[in-house]
C-alpha cells in the first residue's frame, strides 16, 4: 500500500472530491458497502465499542468484523473544527505527540508478532507486555480526549479507523483477537504504516490552520509535518514536544502537568529517533569501498583527533556505528565492510540488532542506566529474573550459581580468587582466622597470603588485570615490564593437520602434555589451586586439542584435588557449534568454573555452591556486574535460541570449511592449517609479515579480520553469517590470494 493511501473515508478525503476507491488499490475494500455511521450518528445512537461487539456476534466475515469504518482522519477532522473553539487543542497535541513517542515504544515487539504470525503472542503476551507503557498516552486520554469523547470507546473508534484501512492486518488477526484486546490493535496499525496513518491527519490540520491557529500553534503545526513526513527524524521529534510545551503554557499557564508531559515526549522522541533510524537500517547486497585507502581521510581525522586524548595506534579505522548493519561494519568514510572479526569476537547477532535496540529501549534499562544500583548490598527487584534470563537459561552442565563481573579479565581473576578461598577453606575446616593470619594478612605474608597458585597453559590467554595476566603466555609484549605471581605453566599441545593425517603424531604429542600437567601438579614447588584452560587458545594462535586430551586434563586435575576452570570468554555463546565449547568434550564431571564475556555482551563465571566463600564481602566489589548488560545478555540469549542460530553456525561453517579446504590445497604458500569448529575457523600464512599484507588487502577488498599468534588468521564472524555471506568472502579471498601470489610468487 501506499504510504498516501491513508485510511480516509469518501466524506472527509483530502480534496473533497476524491472517493476512497480510487488509488487504494483494494478493490475488495472499495467495492464493500460503505455502512460507516456519521458522528451525530455515534454520538446520538451507540458508543463503537457497543457497536463493534455487536458486529462480532452477528458476523464472523473477517472483512465486516468492524464494517463500521470510524477513520482517525474523521476523529481528527472533527477535532480540528472543536478547535476553533477551542475546546480540544491540548488534547489532541498531546495525543498526537504521545502517538508518535510509544510507537517507537512497541515497535520491535509488534513486528516480532506479526513476522510469527502467532495471534496468541499477539493478543495476550504482546497486549500484556506492552500496557503499562501505554500509561503517557492514558494519562492524556483520561484527563483530556475522554472529557469531550465521553468514554472508553474514544480509544475504540481510533482502532476500528485504523484496521477499516488494512486489510491484512484484519484478516491475520481480529477473526480470533477479542474485542477487550482491540487497544493493542489500534497500535499494531500505527506502526505497520505510520505514514499511511500520519500524512492524513497533518493534511487535515493544514486544511483548518488558517482558521484557528494563531502564531505558536501554526509553528508546532510546520513542525509536527516535517516530523511525520520524515519519521527519522530525532531532532523533530524533540521539537514536537518542546512545540506542545509552548502550546500548552501559552494556553494555560497553570498547566504545568501538561507542559511536563510535552517536554518528556520530546525528549523521548529525540533519544528514540535515533534508534528508529538504525531499527531500519538494512545489509548491502556486497561490500562497498569508497576511498582509495583504510583507513580513509575522514577516519584518519577522526583518529587524529581522538590520538590527543587516547592511545590511538592499534586503531585500524573509526567506525560509524549508526550506520553499520547486520554483519556489516561501516567506517567513517562510508566503506562499508563484511565484519569477519566483530570487535575481537564480541558481535554475536549484528550491529544495530532489532531485538538489542529494542532492548535499549526497555524502561528497565533507562532505570537500571539512571541508577546503576550496588548489587552486593542493594540488589533490585528483578535482579534475580535478569539473571535467569540472561545466564542461567544456557547454564552450563553442573552450574548452579552465576558471580557477574566487568569483562573477560575481571571474570577470570575472580574466579581465581574463589578458587584460592576454596583451597584455603578445604585446609582450615571450620576453625575461625587465626590471629597469626589476620595480623600478617596486612602484611602481605603467610600464613594469612599463603603462597598458592593457578596453573595455565603455554600460548594461553586469560586477561591483562594483575593476577589474570600472571596465566597470559600468548605474548611476551602483553607482560613486559609487569611484576608477575611465579606461577607455572604447563605445555599446550602442537597439533599438525590436517588432523587424520597426523593422528598418531598428534595423539603422542598430547599424551606428552598430559604426562608434563601431572608432573607439574605433583612436583611443583608451589601448591596449584586451580587450572585454566581455553577451549580454544584463541590469542596463542588458534590452537586446539583433541576433546580425548580435555577429558584427560579433568580426571588429572579430579585426582590431584585441583579445580578446573574453562575459560569459554572468547569461544562462548555459539561460535564453536554448541553454545558452551566444552559441551564437545562430554565429561563425565563438569568444571568447577566456567568463565565467559565477549559476544554474550556481558561477563562473569559459572560456579559450583562449593565456590561461595564463607563470609560475606569477600569476592565482592561495589557493581558485580551491570543491569543494562544483563538485559542485552537476555536479548542475545533470545535471539540465539529462538533463531537457531548455533545450527546456522554448524551449517555456514561447514560450509565455509568445505571451501577453505580445497582453497588452501590451491594457494598451498599462503594458506595452511585450515581448523576448527563451527564458524570459529583458522589458518596460517607463512609470516608475519605476510599476515598483515593479506589482511589489508581484504580490508581493500571490502572483508574486515584479524589475527591471532604469530602468523593465523582467524574468522570470528558473528552468529548470523550466512552461505550468501560466505560467497561474498570467498570471492574477495581469491581475489587476494590472487594479488598476493602475483606480488611474491610471480611464475
């Protein structure tokens, strides 16, 4: 339908000589008897809200559910004619305002309603969800609109308008919606065409604004047009309630409610108007590259900006996030770029995700911003229900509480905390501190700091804070000139591939890494609390082991009394193809720890009861997390699990793999060691150097990656890549391969 084709009836049609058949293109509808009921007739005979529940009960035509066709342009037409004499204006401003601000409000809910075409989400969950944000536009309803409407079936008339001009809408779902749920109706219709909607109610004010609007009104009339007629427009919405405020205090300067509620619509018209924008925002068919080099002038500048108050030499570009959609990043140029990396592995559904933009708009998450509460001591209501929403829905096997932190680090450290609580707990029993141990706790000598260690891997990787960057071994460059805890390492096996062509190498260098974590764990010289370990050694290089090697690393650390954490922050929430790594190994008794971040947008560990230290305040600080972060995490959880996006996962990478395969065959110089699982893919180039030509070169090309190691090349593509995503990069990737072999391997 036409955005102009708005739901007008033959009596009040912009010309007033233009009949409703004309242009609608719906013949059905223009050809249906035209029983709609004048005003006088309404006001004299039935409230609609009777009317329409007599048309129920007599008639189950879909189409003539609600044939009494009451438009919101004959609301509005009547309305402006009261406003001449005044009786209506801060009503309906107010109205009109109020409407713009909720349907960014129920936006993302609604279209998920009708995309499932499930009438029972729609009427009751939806309908449920949604009332008590309708309070900005029932607290106008009650106090002004109802004084001169009279009843409940103001709100009535406005739906039965609305759906009398979409067809589609009735056909999915009044057949079955009951009466009392029509409230929800007439806001399923604003959205699905707010233009339809809109440009008739500004014409109909138009028509009448020489005849009763005076200097201020007529201003908030041109502003109100330009708004509707271009609905992403943040800045006008702003406008629209400051406009209504002016109104409103010119007409009644004792209004101070009114002006209030004008002020807040404004103010939540412009913050919602950005995020209407990127709600809209669709992928490109390809990449786009607009400037001769990456970064381009405009990113250079802005890095050189930002370079006077940051550190901005790692920076490979600056990003305009408004405009990055989906699994495509945008840089402040305007090339726009396949994302195959996403921000370090941390994008899981998309940029400018609808279901996260609708998460951001949550009042919850206005609150919890407004008033980042202290969750160890002042936890809020809904806390404990935004964890299980969040975490504890994907738990992982054998998890029983959750500890929420900042990030990645911070998670881990934590955990290592607990770990040397729970060592320390298992030696003391259940004798109080001693004096001898709080006196020389102070002093940062045992027996209070007993000396006590963590166990990690060579080429791991577990964070940058103090104690976490103690269990980094991937690179000398993030240790440097940093005091460290001397603790031990145990070897992490070199697999060689592809894997059943080594197997019998492969299994003896892991059976010689596990003798070396036994040897260690019984001789070293400092007693081991707790082993880490990645599923994946995700900034060693990519480097995995069998899940033969993982079970084993559990039954030695089980007999030697040491805990084991997994540490999932890199390859948690999907990427491998199920949503835990350690789901592959299938062990017999589940980790003691597993900590995560990165794409679930949030961070923490998983624990064992055994884990919760003995006394209060001592693995604690004052935020333990983040409300907002756990409402994102609930949002990404929701979108993983209800779009299947851990089989998307397997079935794009083995799709993806089953190219890079015979590619690394061809182009044998520049890639080897093609690995992994899921979307969560590897392979080496023969050197650095090399690695940073290929990867500007697919920067060029219009595909952003990263590496990892010394010479790997890793995919960490968000959960939505797709095989037509795919194609994309492959051909992008040959094109590469191409360059460079022409470049060093010219024969």
């Amino acid at each position: 339908m036409s955005p102009n084709d708005g739901p007008t009836s033959t009596r009040h049609s912009n010309n007033d000589t233009t009949n409703s058949s004309k242009g609608n293109g719906n013949k059905e509808l223009s050809t249906e008897k035209d029983i709609t009921p004048t005003w006088d007739e309404l006001k004299r005979t039935r409230t609609p809200m009777q009317l329409a529940r007599q048309q129920q009960s007599t008639n189950t035509n879909t189409n003539k559910v609600h044939g009494h066709k009451f438009c919101v342009t004959d609301m509005m037409h009547k309305s402006t004619e009261d406003l001449v004499s005044g009786r209506l204006q801060k009503p309906v401003v107010g109205y009109m305002c109020c409407m713009e601000y909720m349907t960014e409000q129920m936006s993302q809910t609604i279209l998920k309603a009708r995309k499932q075409e499930n009438d029972d989400l729609w009427a009751e969950k939806w309908y449920g969800q949604w009332t008590q944000r309708w309070q900005l536009v029932t607290l106008l309803g009650q106090q002004n609109i109802n004084r001169y409407l009279r009843s409940d079936g103001a709100t009535q008339e406005v739906a039965d308008g609305l759906f009398a001009g979409d067809e589609e809408l009735q056909k999915r779902h009044l057949r079955i919606v009951p009466m009392d749920k029509v409230l929800g109706g007439w806001k399923s219709a604003v959205l699905a065409y707010p233009e339809k909607i809109l440009q008739p109610v500004v014409k109909s004010v138009n028509r009448y604004k020489e005849s009763w609007m005076d200097g201020s009104q007529a201003k908030w009339v041109g502003w109100y047009r330009d708004s509707t007629l271009n609905l992403g427009a943040a800045k006008m919405a702003s406008r629209i309630g400051n406009a209504v405020a002016e109104i409103w205090n010119s007409i009644d300067n004792n209004d101070k409610g009114a002006a209030s509620v004008g002020r807040a619509a404004g103010r939540h018209g412009g913050a919602y108007g950005q995020l209407r924008l990127m709600s809209k925002l669709k992928e490109p068919k390809e990449p786009s590259i607009v400037t001769s080099e990456i970064p381009g002038p405009a990113s250079k500048t802005v890095l050189k900006n930002l370079s006077q108050l940051q550190d901005t030499r790692a920076a490979v570009f600056a990003v305009d996030y408004n405009k990055s959609v989906g699994n495509y990043i945008t840089d402040a140029d305007g090339n726009m770029l396949l994302d195959m990396y996403c921000q370090i592995a941390s994008i899981p559904v998309g940029y400018n995700n609808p279901r996260l933009l609708a998460a951001a708009k949550d009042p919850r998450m206005a609150t919890a911003l407004a008033n980042r509460p202290a969750l160890g001591v002042y936890p809020s209501v809904e806390w404990a229900q935004m964890l299980e929403d969040a975490f504890m829905r994907v738990r992982p096997a054998g998890m029983d509480m959750v500890f929420t932190s900042a990030h990645g680090s911070d998670a881990n450290e934590i955990a290592y905390k607990a770990a040397f609580m729970h060592y320390a707990r298992k030696r003391r029993g259940m004798r109080a501190f001693s004096e001898t141990e709080l006196k020389s706790v102070m002093e940062n000598k045992a027996p209070g700091a007993p000396d006590v260690a963590i166990l990690s891997f060579s080429k791991g990787f577990h964070g940058r804070l103090f104690g976490s960057l103690s269990t980094t071994r991937s690179k000398a460059l993030h240790k440097i000139d940093i005091p460290a805890f001397k603790w031990p390492r145990s070897p992490f096996p070199q697999l060689k591939y592809p894997l059943e062509k080594y197997a019998a190498e492969n299994a003896q260098e892991e059976k010689r890494c596990l003798e070396e974590l036994e040897r260690v764990l019984r001789t070293n010289p400092i007693p081991v609390a707790a082993v880490i370990i990645e599923p994946v050694q995700s900034e060693g290089g990519d480097r995995h082991a069998s899940a033969e090697f993982f079970r084993a690393v559990r039954s030695i650390t089980s007999e030697n009394d040491v805990l084991l954490i997994v540490d999932e922050v890199q390859t948690g929430c999907g990427a491998t193809g199920t949503f835990w790594a350690h789901e592959q190994w299938k062990l017999e008794s589940p980790p003691d720890m597993v900590t995560f971040s990165k794409k679930m947008q949030a961070a923490g560990f998983y624990h064992t009861r055994e884990m919760v230290p003995d006394q209060p305040y001592r693995n604690f600080n004052t935020w333990l997390g983040d409300p907002p972060r756990a409402l994102i995490a609930s949002a990404i959880v929701s979108e993983v699990l209800e779009k299947n996006l851990v089989q998307n996962v397997n079935e794009t990478g083995s799709y993806l793999l089953s190219h890079l395969r015979p590619l690394a065959v061809r182009y044998h110089r520049l890639v080897t060691n093609v690995r992994g699982n899921g979307t969560f893919l590897a392979f080496d180039c023969p050197s650095t150097e090399l690695r940073t030509e290929f990867l500007h070169l697919m920067r060029m090309e219009g595909v952003n990656m990263g590496g990892s190691g010394d010479t790997a090349v890793r995919f960490r593509p968000m959960l939505t890549l797709s095989k037509s995503h795919v194609n994309t990069f492959l051909t992008r990737f040959e094109s590469v391969l191409n360059k460079l072999y022409k470049k060093h391997w010219p024969q």
